[in-house]
C-alpha cells in the first residue's frame, strides 16, 4: 500500500503540469490540458477558407465526442465504487486522478480495468452509429463513406466519424490508450508495475512516432495529430513512471537540507519570531541539546504572539511528530509527509541527533532535479 501511496500522489502531482482547471464536472476537478484549446488554432489554419465558424463547429464535435466517452467512464466508475480527484482532458480522451491509492489500484486491478478500457470506445461507437441512424433515417443524403471523413466541409460526416474514430482510436494497443492499458496491466503481473508501464509508455511513444510520419507522407492531419496527442499522453504516464523510479531508490541523505535553523525549548517566542524572519523555513525543529523534542511552525508563533502575548517556544511546540533517518527512501519520507495532518516539514536525525530537515517544498524541488540527473545519467549511458 505505501507504493501505491507513493505512485497516488506523485501521479497526481504530475497531472497538474500544463493543464488549466475548469470547474467541476459530475462533482470531478476538470483540467484541460493546454494543448486543447490550442487545436482550435490548427482547425482554423486547417479550415483555410472554409472559415473559423466552421473550424469553431469541428471542434465542438471534437469536445462532444470527448464528453461522451468520459461522460460514460465517469459513470462507469461511479458505479464500481471509485472516487475520483480530477479528471485531464486531452483531445484523444481524458486521464483520471483518483482521490486515494485504494481507488486507483481497485482501477488496475480485476474487472475495474476491463470496465472502464472498454466504456469509452464502446459508447463512443454507439454514439456513432446512433448520429448516423439519425442522419440517414431524417431522409437527408449524407454521404458518410466518402472520404475525408472528418473535415470542415462536411460537418454532418464529421459528428459520425468523430465518435467512431475516437472509439476506433482505444482499440490500438497503444499506451495511454484503453487497449494499450489493457496490455501495459497484463505485462504487470509478470513484470512489474513499474517496468511494464516503463515498457508500455515507450511502445505508446513509438506507435505515436510512427502515426505522425504516416500522416505526414499520406497527407492526413488527423493521423499526425492523434500521433501527437498518444505522445502527449505517454509522456504523462511516464512522468510518473520515473518519478517513482527516483523516490524507491533515492536516500534522505541526498536530499535533505544540513544547512537550517533549530529553537530551543527555553526559547521566547519574540525571539522565535526574530529566527523566522531572517529563514526561509516555515517550522523548526525543538531541540533540547542535541535531542529533537517538538516542532513549532513559524504560524503557530505568529498566532501564539497575537492571541497570548511573548511566551516560550515549549508551550507552543508540537510533541507529536514524525521523523526520518538518513537511509529512508525519499518514498518513504513522502508516505510519512501525506499522512501527517498539515505536517510540511520532516527532521531527519540520526541516534536522537537532529542532521537535517525535508520539507515539502524541497522536495518536490528535489525531486525535478533528481529526475533530470537520472535522465542524464541514463541517457549517458546509453551512448
């Protein structure tokens, strides 16, 4: 459970990145990623002079045909009891943040999986076939077959092949796609979590490469920017991947800051005030010689000052408290992080002796830095 803990919440973190919030959809934080709305420039560039009003409309489709698969994915969810955080919205579909790590390893794991993979094409398909049912039987002569399927000129054509192409799309073995889930969990139970998405995000990279050179030499956008959009979306699957990979096997000693500033017990509460405005620290550790006694943060004795006057740092002081050793994974010291109530810092002591402090600042700084030294470490050692 600690891994999936671990895995939870830096994938959440990563979700985050280039995305802008949008409200709530069906009680769900709704981000969309900044690459959304940007597809409505290319419309209109691709549109030419067909008009922006009609590359505005294909887009729209696009959006209904999105709404329509994660519509019936959140539903689905809902009803296999998992609670959802967010949900990010690409143009190829949307990625879910779950609320706890028990709801995102139910989601990997039995029927959950194979539930939520095959909603969204199979509603996409339906919704497909269902617009153009509606089409031919209204008596107006559409020809759906006739290609370009999906384009500007053809707006009728395009609400048909828009969900079915999305629904389509989830069925290649791609990772971030439903099927390419599908294999990437399956590889898992022989592999490994982590080298199974590992593997999964590259294959996903390379079929995205390869979608966007066809679409290149066969003049189709549509294949060069569903390429582009698979790329996308492993490359946010991987994000976490690696961050996983750095905080199982980085060490407290590496990231923890030695340079920081400690409170004595016997210390006044002015003068605990004085010590916080020349650190960039927002709680300290207590110490009573060399031994860690409470925490206080630099709130509590702000607060404390206002409402009870000067005072000593001791009646202030938090006595509950968690700590870390040198050798803890940096995982590790995140799970304890989480799980403190409003806890943002961490001492790390060795033998009863205070050595260093983590944060939850620096650690998040910490670990882009480490992500990006492991890559070039590895990119290095493949040449």
């Amino acid at each position: 459970m600690k891994r999936a803990e671990r895995r939870w919440t830096l994938y959440n973190r990563a979700m985050r990145g280039w995305s802008i919030p949008c409200g709530r959809w069906m009680g769900v934080e709704l981000r969309l990623h900044i690459f959304f709305p940007l597809l409505l420039a290319v419309l209109a560039f691709l549109a030419g002079q067909q008009g922006f009003a009609r590359a505005l409309a294909l887009f729209v489709l696009l959006v209904a045909a999105v709404a329509v698969r994660e519509t019936a994915r959140l539903i689905v969810a809902a009803w296999l009891g998992l609670r959802l955080r967010a949900l990010l919205l690409l143009p190829i579909g949307g990625f879910f943040a779950y609320a706890n790590p028990e709801s995102q390893e139910k989601a990997n794991a039995g029927r959950a999986q194979f539930a939520l993979a095959l909603a969204g094409p199979l509603t996409n398909l339906l919704a497909g076939l269902a617009a153009a049912a509606a089409i031919l039987g209204a008596g107006g002569w559409v020809p759906l077959f006739a290609p370009p399927f999906v384009a500007t000129s053809q707006l009728l054509r395009s609400l048909v092949w828009m969900q079915i192409g999305l629904g389509l799309l989830h069925l290649i073995p791609a990772y971030p796609l439903d099927c390419g889930r599908l294999v990437r969990n399956a590889f898992a139970r022989a592999h490994g979590a982590a080298s199974a998405s590992r593997a999964a995000a590259g294959l996903g990279q390379v079929l995205a490469f390869l979608a966007m050179l066809g679409g290149g030499l066969l003049h189709e956008p549509w294949l060069i920017l569903a390429g582009f959009f698979i790329l996308i979306g492993a490359q946010i699957e991987d994000q976490g991947v690696f961050f996983q990979s750095v905080v199982d096997t980085v060490r407290m000693r590496e990231v923890m800051l030695t340079d920081f500033a400690t409170l004595s017990p016997s210390d006044t509460l002015a003068d605990a005030l004085y010590r916080c405005v020349h650190s960039l620290q927002d709680e300290f550790p207590v110490v009573r010689g060399p031994q860690l006694v409470g925490i206080v943060s630099r709130q509590r004795i702000v607060d404390a000052l206002r409402n009870e006057g000067n005072g000593y740092v001791q009646a202030v002081m938090s006595r509950a408290f968690q700590v870390a050793r040198p050798e803890d994974t940096l995982g590790a010291t995140i799970g304890r992080l989480t799980a403190g109530r409003g806890m943002a810092m961490i001492p790390v002591t060795e033998s009863g002796r205070v050595v260093g402090i983590v944060s939850v600042q620096n650690l998040m700084s910490s670990m882009a830095l480490l992500a990006e030294q492991r890559r070039i470490e590895r990119s290095e050692a493949g040449e």
